[in-house]
C-alpha cells in the first residue's frame, strides 16, 4: 500500500517490485484496517487502473488513461458489487 494520492516514482516501482509487489493500493488497506478497528465487517475488492511501465523509457501512464481505465473497471464491479450485496441481505 503507497500513502498516494500520486503516482509511482520509477525509484517507487524498482522498490515495490524488489520487495515482491504484484499490485499496490492507496485506499483500500487503511479503509479497511479503520473499518475493522470499528468492529465492521470489510470485504475488499479493488481493481487496478493504473499498470505502471517498469521498463525504463517505456513512458508514464496518463491521469487521463487512469480515469478511462476506472470507468471500464466500474462496468465490470457494480454488476459483481450488487450481486453480493443482495446474497447478504437478510
């Protein structure tokens, strides 16, 4: 997890990769640890918006791209998010 809001430094990137990280969330881990410490019950789901160039010269990844890549993520997650919620309701 990156504190954010920003993207990766390419010095970010070797760091995150050499400690073994295949993906990494700005809200998802402190949300979820707060709502725990709340007593409330957390599912997290998230989805990547931003795959980051780890080969030098291989460009940056847009703001714009990022939001584009969120709109298609949430076409896929609300259908998913308003299945589970109807299985848990009583």
């Amino acid at each position: 997890m990156s504190s954010g809001p920003s993207f990766e430094t390419p010095a970010d990137l070797r760091f995150l990769r050499l400690i073994g990280a295949d993906a990494v969330g700005m809200s998802t881990v402190p949300e979820a640890t707060v709502a725990h410490h709340a007593g409330i019950r957390v599912l997290g789901i998230s989805g990547i918006s931003n795959v980051a160039p780890l080969e030098p010269g291989a460009g940056e990844v847009s703001h714009e791209e990022v939001l584009e890549a969120g709109k298609s993520l949430t076409a896929k997650l609300v259908p998913l998010i308003r299945e589970v919620v109807r299985r848990l309701e009583p």
